[in-house]
C-alpha cells in the first residue's frame, strides 16, 4: 500500500491506473478505523481495480463546541488495518494541504435535506461535510464512492450533491456493520465508559421494536414515542426520535418505505443511528 499525504503525492499514484483506465473505488474516513469502515473497503475491492482511502479530520464540519481537538487521530494503527485488507493507496493530507493558507472563499451547501435531523443540532456540519467530500472527489476521481449507511443522512446529501453538481461518480451505500449486541460501530463509542458501553445497544433494540410494530401497522406516532420513553428510561438525553422517506422526505403515506432515526446522548457521548423499515418487497 502507498501512503501519500500531498495531492501531487496522490496524482503521482494514481497516474498508471488513471492511464490503464483501472476503475478506482474510493473510500473518505476521518480514521480511527473500525470494521464498519474496513467493511466499505471490501465492498469497494469487490467492485474497482484500485483503492484509495482518505483520512482527514475535516475541521470545517466540527462545531465550536464539538470534539475537533480529541477526535481520535490513528494513523499508524489504521495503516496498518487498511494494508491489511487490501487499500491501494493511503491518502493522508494536512489541513494546509486541503485548505491551503488562503480564505475559503466557496462552500458547498446542500438545501432541503441539511437542515432536518442531524442538521439541527450541528448547524453548519453538513456544508463542512459536502465541501471537503466535494474537494476529495476532485482530488481522487474515482469511479466509485463507497459511504456507511450509518450516517444515513451524510449518504443522502452526498447523492444529492453527486446528482446537483454533475459528479461522474456512482455512490454506493453499504449496511451498518454492528456489534453482536447491536450497537452500530462508531469512533465515538471509544468515548463510552464501560457502563455507558452496556447501556448503548438500548439505541438498536428500541430500533427493531418499533420496526415489528410498525409492520404490524402500530400508529407511527405512538411507535416514535415509545422509542423515545424506551431511551429516556434508559438513561439518555435525546436528541431526536424520527422517521423520514429513505431520501428523507417527511412520511406522508401509511404503507411506504420509511427509515428511523435516532441521535441520543449518554453522558457526553453522542450515538447516531438508524434503521429502514420496508412495507414494500
Ligand atoms: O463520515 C465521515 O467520516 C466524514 O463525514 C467524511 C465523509 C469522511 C467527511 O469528512
């Protein structure tokens, strides 16, 4: 595996491949990788010739107050697990090397989508997010960009995103790995102490009661409700309780797709994460 850290670095690998027309699947990561992140880049390996995974802690999608500073930074254990499962090429740039000394004068918002959810609560977090993913893919060009479906929303606004801005790039959403309890895999839930750690898959239990319930055609409304009891009992400050269409429409019709969604808190710990209930086959 090559690591490159500068774009030219990054331009210099990918050139035989570029003039081979080798299909290059991309992976973006801030690091501290886990096996839902490992899994994106099987997923990618199966689908394109060549590699490239991103770690960047983007400091434009942190919030002042957000965990910027402590964001876990890995590099040399995630090296190590990306060679491991076949990366290609390792891209690791500064933030001088992203941003450059000068002011950014442009952002990429996407409207609609960004301001529901997670949105709320981290108000400018998803213009971060589209503008450094907006950047990396004109860095790397891939053919193929492989996102968690745990961060549903971020998936979302990316297609959104590839579809407005005319990006030649299929994306690709790979299913929430999770832990045998339950708890969907997140650099975050390094944060939980042990007891916090016990309390968390509470989040994926609520998630597939309320997907029974709702297939046996229990009112939405009490069903979001009950999720929300069920995490306050257990102990956490919740952000949110919500259901929306797989493009995060807002739910209009009784027998449509419709994904749940849950943002919770314990202690400082915040936990996303979602899951889609199918009405149709
Ligand atoms: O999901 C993430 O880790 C980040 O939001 C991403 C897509 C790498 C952009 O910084």
């Amino acid at each position: 595996m090559k690591t490159e850290t500068t774009i030219q670095g990054l331009n210099a690998a990918l050139a035989p491949a570029r003039i081979a027309r080798k299909t290059i699947g991309f992976v973006a990561t801030m690091g501290n990788l886990h096996q839902g992140h490992l899994n994106l880049v099987r997923e990618a390996k199966k689908l394109c010739d060549l590699v490239v995974v991103s770690i960047f802690v983007n400091p434009i999608q942190f919030g002042p107050n957000e965990d910027f500073d402590n964001y876990p930074r890995t590099l040399e254990a995630d090296s190590h697990l990306l060679a491991d499962v076949g990366c290609d090429v390792l891209f690791a740039p500064t933030i001088q090397q992203m941003y450059g000394d000068h002011e950014r004068k442009t952002t990429v918002s996407v409207h609609g989508i960004t301001d529901i959810l997670c949105g709320q609560s981290r108000p400018g977090h998803f213009d971060g997010v589209a503008t450094v993913v907006t950047k990396l893919f004109n860095i790397v060009q891939p053919n193929t960009a492989f996102f968690g479906q745990k961060d549903w929303q971020q998936l979302a606004i990316i297609r959104a995103m590839t579809r407005d801005l005319n990006f030649s790039i299929d994306i690709v959403g790979v299913p929430i790995t999770r832990a045998e309890d339950g708890l969907a895999l997140s650099s975050r839930n390094a944060y939980l102490t042990a007891e916090q750690r016990q309390t968390a898959p509470v989040i994926y239990q609520a998630l597939t009661t309320a997907q029974q319930q709702l297939q046996q055609h229990t009112d939405l409304q009490q069903v979001l409700a009950q999720i929300d009891l069920t995490l306050v009992n257990a102990g956490f400050v919740v952000d949110y309780v919500k259901a929306y269409t797989p493009d995060l429409l807002p739910v209009t019709q009784f027998d449509q797709d419709i994904v749940l969604f849950i943002a919770a808190k314990l202690g400082s710990t915040r936990l996303i994460d979602n899951l889609l209930v199918k009405f149709s086959d």
